[in-house]
C-alpha cells in the first residue's frame, strides 16, 4: 500500500476510534485513559501470581547472573556513561545549526546510541524472564485482548471469557494483528505525518479545536485522536509563525522551526539576525532569503570612500 493511502486509512480510523481487521472479521478499540483504570489492580495480580509460582525478580536474577560472572557492575557503569553521553550529544546536535555540524554530531550519537543499546539488550536477556517482564506481556494481552470486538459499536467481545481462561488457545496472531494495524501502522510517525498532510489539515484548520473536530470532549478521546491533537496543535502554530517553512517531512519541520526560533532569539539579543556560517542551500532548506552578498559588498565599498 502506498504512503498516501497508507496514512488516509490511518486517519479514518483514529477518527473512528477503531480499527478493523477483514480476514478475521474483528473491530478492534483505540484504547482510552479510562481503559486503564485497573491497571495496577491488574498489574498486582499478575505480579503476585508469578511470584507464587517462584518466577524471580529483576534484581533477583541479576544476583545470579553477576555471580556467575556474565555481568558486572563495571558494565552497569559504562552504560550509564553511554547514556550520558547520548544526552549530551542531543543536546549538542539540537543547537548546532549549520548541516555539516549537525551530521557529524549525528554520526557520534547514532555510534553511541548503538553501543548503548547492544549492551541494554545483553543485560534484558538475562531478565527476560523475569516477574516484572512477564508481568507487562501479560498485561500487554490483557488490554489487546480486551481491545478486540465484533461489531463496529465496540459491544460484544471477540475473545469469549472460556477462549481467555483456555491456556490452550492461542493469541499470538490476534495480537499480532493489533501490532499491525494500531502498533506499525499508526505510530508516532505517521500521525506527524498525518498532522501535516493537506487531506487533514483542510478540515483541521476550520475547526476552533479537537472537541469540534472529533465531536466529543478530550476526556472521551482515544490515545491515537490525543496524540494527533498534540501534533495538529503544534504545527498549527508552526505553519501560522513560521510561513516561509514547507515541506512533507515533519521532523525537518520541527527542526526548522526550532533553528527559526534560535536565530530570532540570537537576532533579539544581538540586534540583528545573523546568517554567518550558512549556505544558501541551508537557508532556503529553512525559507530563508539570504542577503545578497555582492550587494553587501558594493554598498560597503560605497560607504567607505564617503569622506
């Protein structure tokens, strides 16, 4: 399927508050805030059962994995000095504004972050069965589970309570079914894509806010129609002080946005706006019109020769 219709499908769904799946003929509910009332309720459930059955603990199986020498306290050091790293080289990269800069810091932190993360999934390895990991898989089934339907009014459940209590039937594939059409296909990265996308913001942008476009109060909205609010809003305000930025890429749109910020903050305290250091390919990546140097230059000379 293509991007467009790709992202399409996806908006109309999260405008629906559902997903549905043709093969097994099954709707399946974008979950909301108070789907998750009993979470710690069921979290103490599942936690306590396994502890009763003499599944160990993170910390726990850590002892033994340390004591048999396959980690060390050493190695726990050098990822929390990773991770330091990863944080200050964000940070670095967030306010370098020329390209060349930018890709250089980009290069370390993409080299640090895959250090980090070979080590942190080592060290997950080890506790992977541990109370805690299986107690969020299992609360992870809970809420698909219970997210799965047959009619589109989100009514008569899918799974029937015998179908859960059988530890004979099998869930991978509905859950697997979930992951595909809620996890993959509306992640964070398609809804920016769809908070910037025409098809969308043509109907966005004549509406005063997210309860007349969904035609409900925040509190009843889905996590999905939330999220694609928080981006809408933050590119409405994007797209309404930075006109001059376009593109069909959302990420180079925040990050122009905030390189505009930075100069204008630096041009306030300075004075003025100040492009040294940047190409004309950079500037007009960002919708800036560079000053025209050879103008610059015959001006100066003008003035120079003024008694």
């Amino acid at each position: 399927m293509k991007q467009e219709s790709v992202l399409r499908s996806a908006l109309s769904d999260i405008l629906k508050g559902y997903s549905y799946d043709k093969v097994n003929k099954m709707y399946i509910k974008h979950l909301r805030l108070d789907d998750y009332v009993d979470y710690e309720e069921k979290y103490d459930e599942y936690f306590n059962g396994l502890r009763r059955r003499g599944v160990e603990t993170k910390d726990e199986l850590m002892e033994r994995v340390i004591s048999k020498g396959l980690w060390s306290d050493k190695k726990d050091l050098e990822m929390e000095e990773l991770k330091k790293s990863m944080e200050v080289a964000k940070e670095t990269y967030d306010k370098l504004a020329l390209l060349d800069q930018k890709e250089a810091q980009k290069k370390f932190l993409t080299e640090t972050t895959h250090k980090y993360n070979l080590m942190y999934l080592e060290k997950e390895s080890f506790v992977a069965q541990s109370c805690e990991v299986m107690t969020n898989k299992k609360l992870n089934e809970y809420y698909v589970i219970n997210s799965l339907f047959k009619d589109p009014e989100l009514k008569i459940p899918f799974i029937s309570e015998d179908e859960k209590d059988d530890v004979d039937f099998d869930l991978s594939k509905f859950i697997a079914v979930y992951n595909d059409l809620v996890g993959v296909r509306m992640n964070d990265s398609n809804i920016k894509k769809i908070a910037i996308s025409p098809l969308f913001r043509r109907s966005w942008d004549v509406s005063e806010n997210a309860y007349y476009y969904f035609g409900k109060p925040i509190c009843e909205l889905s996590f999905l129609q939330t999220t694609l609010t928080e981006w809408a809003n933050e590119f409405s305000y994007i797209f309404k002080h930075y006109p001059k930025i376009k593109g069909d890429d959302p990420d180079k749109i925040l990050e122009r946005a905030r390189l505009f910020q930075e100069m204008n903050s630096k041009g306030k305290e300075d004075g003025k706006t100040t492009y040294v250091g940047m190409s004309n390919e950079e500037a007009s990546q960002m919708g800036i019109k560079m000053p025209d140097r050879a103008k610059q230059f015959e001006e100066a000379l003008k003035n120079s020769k003024k008694p």
